[in-house]
C-alpha cells in the first residue's frame, strides 16, 4: 500500500457543531497530524457542496484516506463512502468521526473541552486511517421470492403488492382462515364501511393469485441464512415445508388488551372491550342503552406508558354506530386526552358530538368507579373539567384497551435476529431514514406489530415493505458488508473455539493440507468480531476493525505534541 | 499534579447497535456529560479482547468503559456474553497487576437508554477522578 495521504474534512453542521466547538482551529491542529495531507472545514459536508469538497479533495490532494469528522456514521456513513466510491476511492478507505452526537451537543457548556476533545477524537480518527486497507464486498445472488408472515390485511398487502410485481410469495399465517384481527371489527373508520366489504376482495385475489402460496393454520418454525438467500422452515400440525427466499416481511400484528381486574372486567357480564362490543353489534346482539366507555385503560398508565393511538377513533367509531342504530340511547365517552389527528378523523369526532355522544374528561388521579351489585348500575366520575363528580347510570360498559405487543413478537425477535422496543413490539432500523426495515438486512415491518396502526397506515406500510422487500429480488443480487472475520490458515491451531462461539454458523473446521483450519463463510459472518477475539492464536483478523488499528486508536489521545512537529511520527507509537 | 488539576482521559468501546446509538441519543437529547471520554466504535462488545482492555491501560488512559446491550438484546445474539465473561477473568488480573480493578466498567446500555449514556459517563469520570491518574501512564507521570 502506498504511503497514506489523509484528507480531513470538518463539518460545522451549520451551528451545530460550529457554535460549540472551535473548527477551524481544530482544522488548523490536523493539518499538523502525520500523513495528513489536507484539511478543511465545511458548513455542511453533508451538502452537495460538501461531498463536491471531498471529490475534488480527493482527485487534487490524490488522497488515499478520507475522514469526515461530523455528526454520526449510524446516519451519514454510506454517504460520505459513497462519495468515495464515486471517484474511485475504495470506500473501506474512509473513516468517520463523531464530533456531533458525541461531542459539541453533548459538552454545549463547555466549548474549550469540547475543542480539545474534538481534536482528540480527530487524533485517533487519523491514527486508525493511516492503517486502513482497501476492501472487496462479495456479491450474493438473491433468490427471486418472498416470505410474508402474518395474513392479515397489512400482511396480504404486502404479499399481493409483491405478487403483482411478479416475484414469487410464501404467506404463513397461523389461524385456520385470511384476514387476522379484522375479522373481529364490524366497521371501520372513518368512513363507516363494513370490513368485509374490504377484506372479502384482498382475500379472494391473493387465494387466486398464481404467485402467493398459502399456508394457513401455520407457523414458522426457522430461519437460517441472509439476505438473499433465507431458508425457511414452515410447521403445519407436525408437517413440514422448506423453501428457500430472498427477502421477508414480518406483519404479525398486535392483540387487544384484556383489563382482567380493572373496572369489574371478567366479575361483571356487561363489562367489555371494544373489542367484545364490535362482535356484539356484529353478530346484532344488543348493546344496551345507557352506555359508557371508559378510555386509555391499562395504557399511558405508569406500567404501559405508550399512546395505542387507534383507540379513541375506535371508541368515537362505537358510540357513534350505537347512537346511530338507537338515537334514544345514551352513550358517554371517558377519555384523558383524544387523539383524533388530521382532517377526516377531527371531522369525524365532531360528527359524533353532533349525534349526541357525550364526552367527559376524566383524570389519572381520580379514576371513574363502578357501582352495581353483581352487574354493572353506575359509574361514577369525577368530571376534571367541571370539578364535580357526576354518576352516570349505566347498563353495559365498554373498556377502551391499548393495542399490546403479540407474544409471537419473542419468538419473531430471536429466529430472525431482530430487536423488540422497551414496549416488546419489534423495533425498526430507524425511525426517520430507515423505516419499515429492520436492522438485519432483508428483513421489514409492516403494520402494527411495530406500533399500534390502523387500516390505513397499516396498508402504506405494507407497500412501502413491499416496495423495500422488491429490491434486491429485482436487482437480482445484494453485496454483502466486507466488514468480516477473516483468519490465518498458517497459524491457526484448529481449536474450535471460534466455531463454538459464532452464533451465525459462519466458522466451521475443515481439513486443509493435512491439518484443521477454521474457515469462515463470508456471506453469513455478520462482522461482530467475537471469534476474533477470542482466538488465543491471534489468527483471526476482523477486518476494518483489525487489532492494529483499534491499538493505533487507543494510543492517540497521549500523543505527544513534538511529534507533530518532526511529522512523520507515528500516532500509535508513544515516545 | 494537583489531583483537583487532575481530568482524566476515560476510553469508551461502545457496540455500533446499543451503546454507540445510545451515546448518540445521549447527544441528540442534549443531554450533558463529562467531556473525559474518547469513544472507540466496535461492532459488538465481543470484540472488545482483553489485549485491547490491557492496551488501552497500557497507553495511559485513566478508566476504560466497556458498553454494549443488554443481555438477550445483543445484534449478534451472545457477543455481549462473551464479554461479560472476559470481565470475570479481567477485573483480577487488572488488580494483580497494580491497576485498581475499578478503572475498568462494564455497561449495558440499550440503544434507547440515552440518559443511562450520559450517566454512566457521569459517575464512571467521578469514580476515576477519584482513583486518580492510571500509574502506567508514563508521559503525564513524567517517566
């Protein structure tokens, strides 16, 4: 490798970084750093002036090594590299610095310290890049199908969206019948359509669809392998298929809570939720004539903080269609706060205003009461905003539950190696520049398995997983990250350890001129470098993370400042 | 020196998934911390062998903080496992060979734990303050 030529390019982040942290001195600091060979700073690097700076530096400079030292490679990483690929430069060449998150937000109060520690973090930034080395991604061919777990309206979108675009489709679902929580609701908001007038036309086009193959009454009992290239294992009573697919999408999602204890749920025969009332009117039940809904039970309490979101348009929906079927009846609604955001569903609340549905606000320190002997008589509540309590006689109460994670969402989270939220639903790469991905490549969400949705944010989701999931089936291959464990045959003493200790199954021992070797499979190491760390030969390397380079880190920051005068001196060397 | 003069240097490996997104939750919160620490990125705590923990000593740092997820979260599943169990063997060692034990903390710090972040970052400087200067570290002890 040649001798490295180090471009260093300081961002200001407008005032983000600039009003903290002083960056041209800290620019006229690196300029004095071994094998630095250019130095600017940028208002924003980020910007396409800024990643012109780092082509231009680049091609003038002929640098071989680019560090930008900004906000934070979680988010801005495969910018800056490809930057670098676009003008030739390997992109394992480019090093990132977090001078940001880490730095000028986090020490606002402080802005020598943050300038010093700046220039540290520069420090060892250059240390590691003057050992960098180039490195080569292998290609994997991606099987041109699709898993989709979960049939119900977001999972049997996501699966016909693919389908029309002509890959292949595996739908598991693990009830005996299409359509999953829906088939419980009667109507839907805002609009008030039945839910079959919906669902009963999705499910008819992916049972007819040539490309979607069903499996009902069924679960996915593994997932072995990546993206590209996932064997998957599906368990029916026993009998099992395996297939083997590109992408998948996990669209499972959520049950309603069941209040056991609160309000007389379970004690009393006409407390229900929303849920239980949905199925009364549905099957044309009764449904009482003085009602009250209670809202927000068993969530945004201390041990459920979240907001489910759909509740209060689902509660808004019921009183409605009770005062709609019986004007006479009387239908109370106890909320905390509504959430009935945009247009339609503020339209919606005040229609059901108009209609008679009264809403009382209620608060946490003083929750309504039931009264009644056996069966439900009255509630009682304590009116927050008038500041009197009221009793409400009452024949039938409706509890107003949160949507909760599915305990599927466990199992979900280990086989296929992604991350649940503190809540327990499954948490998506990143909120903003991410979603409906996962962390794990090849892997995406839909739906209300990772947050409370409703139909219609439920089915966007869908073709936006869909749309992300097509990808790599079109492309036909994906390249996988070359940040891998590689390993010295030469002085490797075969011991296992690193097999025992990779849960990826990407190091196996094989024979090799006569003595075992370990060996990694590239395409399934996922770069972690546990293996290397402990082989007590030192003959795994992981690579952009190689022992060298991370020592080379830990020295900087005692760098002795006479060695940045004589230049020439070696960052990882102390004197 | 004067041990009130004394800021000690704390080296910070934090796991790409957890830590690191929580230091940079930490940052996006603006949430305020000792400005002691030099982060080194990993991929995953695993990583983190005891050459590196001994290096980081051995070049001088005052404290060095180990941070990944928590157990049953890690993104490669068990690295963080490894991990804690190299702290078993490490702690002793550190301790026999004249570096007080408590230099050395292992955290598990989930990505969406940017308070725990800064915190930790907090009382870990407060603790090394108090230790004082890493005797190896050869250049501040003029050696």
């Amino acid at each position: 490798m040649d001798e490295p030529r180090i471009g260093v390019f300081v961002c200001h982040c407008g005032r983000n970084i600039g009003a903290y942290v002083n960056v041209p001195e800290v620019v006229e600091y690196v300029k004095g750093l071994p094998n630095v060979v250019h130095a600017e700073h940028n208002l924003y690097t980020c910007s396409e002036e800024g990643i012109s700076a780092i082509k231009k530096g680049i091609q003038e400079y002929s640098l071989n090594r680019v560090i930008v030292a900004s906000c934070t490679p979680r988010t801005h990483e495969p910018l800056f590299r490809s930057a670098c690929e676009a003008v030739g430069l390997n992109k394992y060449l480019f090093e990132f610095v977090n001078i940001r998150d880490q730095c000028s937000w986090v020490h606002m109060n402080e802005p020598e310290k943050a300038t010093e520690k700046a220039k540290d973090l520069i420090r060892m930034g250059v240390a590691k890049a003057r050992l960098l080395e180039p490195l080569e991604e292998v290609e994997i061919k991606v099987a041109p199908s699709s898993l989709v777990i979960g049939g119900g309206v977001v999972g049997m979108s996501a699966a016909l969206n693919l389908a029309q675009q002509g890959f292949d489709v595996h739908l598991v679902e693990k009830e005996s019948q299409l359509g999953g929580i829906l088939r419980n609701i009667h109507r839907l908001y805002p609009t008030n359509q039945e839910t079959t007038k919906l669902t009963n036309p999705i499910i008819e086009k992916v049972k007819n669809h040539p490309r979607i193959q069903t499996y009902l009454s069924s679960k996915v009992r593994e997932v072995a392998g990546f993206i590209g290239n996932f064997d998957v294992t599906v368990d029916r009573d026993g009998r099992e298929s395996k297939f083997n697919v590109g992408t998948i999408i996990v669209a499972i999602g959520a049950e309603e809570l069941k209040p056991i204890g609160q309000y007389s749920y379970g004690e009393m025969p006409d407390v229900l939720t929303q849920l239980e009332l949905e199925e009364r009117i549905k099957n044309g039940e009764s449904v009482g004539k003085d009602v009250v809904m209670i809202n927000c039970v068993g969530a945004r309490v201390p041990e459920r903080t979240y907001c489910s979101r759909i509740c209060c348009m689902n509660a808004i929906k019921n009183a409605s269609l009770i005062k709609e079927s019986n004007p006479g009846a009387k239908v109370w609604i106890l909320h905390r706060d509504l959430m009935t955001y945009g247009v339609d569903f503020e339209n919606y609340y005040r229609e059901a205003m108009e209609r008679g549905v009264r809403f009382i606000r209620y608060s946490l320190e003083r929750p309504p009461e039931v009264i009644g002997n056996g069966k439900v008589e009255k509630i009682r509540v304590y009116h927050a905003l008038r500041r009197t309590e009221l009793e409400l006689s009452c024949d039938m109460l409706v509890l107003t539950t949160p949507l909760i994670p599915r305990q599927d969402n466990q199992e979900i989270s280990k086989m296929l190696k992604v991350s649940l939220d503190e809540f327990g639903f499954l948490l998506e790469a990143h909120l903003k520049l991410r979603p409906v991905e996962f962390a794990m490549d090849g892997i995406y969400i839909c739906g209300s398995a990772k947050w409370p949705t409703d139909v219609a944010e439920g089915i966007s989701q869908a073709y936006a997983a869909a749309s992300k999931a097509a990808g790599p089936l079109r492309t036909g291959y994906v390249k996988a990250e070359a940040i891998t464990a590689s390993v010295n045959e030469d002085i490797c003493s075969g011991c296992g350890t690193c097999v025992s200790l990779c849960p990826f199954g990407a190091m196996e021992l094989v024979s090799k001129g006569g003595k075992r070797v370990a060996r990694v499979t590239v395409a399934q190491c996922k770069g972690c470098g546990t293996c290397g760390a402990a082989c007590p030969s030192g003959a795994v390397t992981m690579n952009h993370f190689r022992n060298e380079e991370i020592m080379a880190q830990l020295e900087a920051p005692w760098y002795n400042e006479a060695f940045v005068e004589s230049k020439g001196g070696v960052i990882g060397e102390p004197g | 020196m004067n041990r009130d003069d004394f800021e000690p240097v704390i080296i910070g490996f934090c796991c790409n998934w957890c830590a690191y997104a929580a230091a940079d939750l930490a940052g996006t919160s603006r949430m305020q911390y000792p400005a002691n620490l030099r982060t080194v990125r990993v991929m995953c705590s695993g990583r983190v062998s005891e050459i590196l923990i001994f290096k980081a000593f051995a070049a001088g740092a005052d404290g060095v903080l180990v941070a990944g997820c928590h157990p049953g979260d890690c993104h490669y599943m068990k690295g963080n496992l490894s991990t804690s169990r190299r702290f078993v063997a490490m702690k002793p060692f550190l301790g026999a060979v004249g570096i007080q034990p408590e230099r050395l903390r292992l955290e598990w710090i989930g990505a969406s734990e940017g308070s725990k972040f800064a915190e930790t970052v907090r009382s870990f400087t407060e603790t090394v303050r108090g230790l004082g200067p890493n005797p190896l570290n050869r250049r501040r002890n003029g050696l």
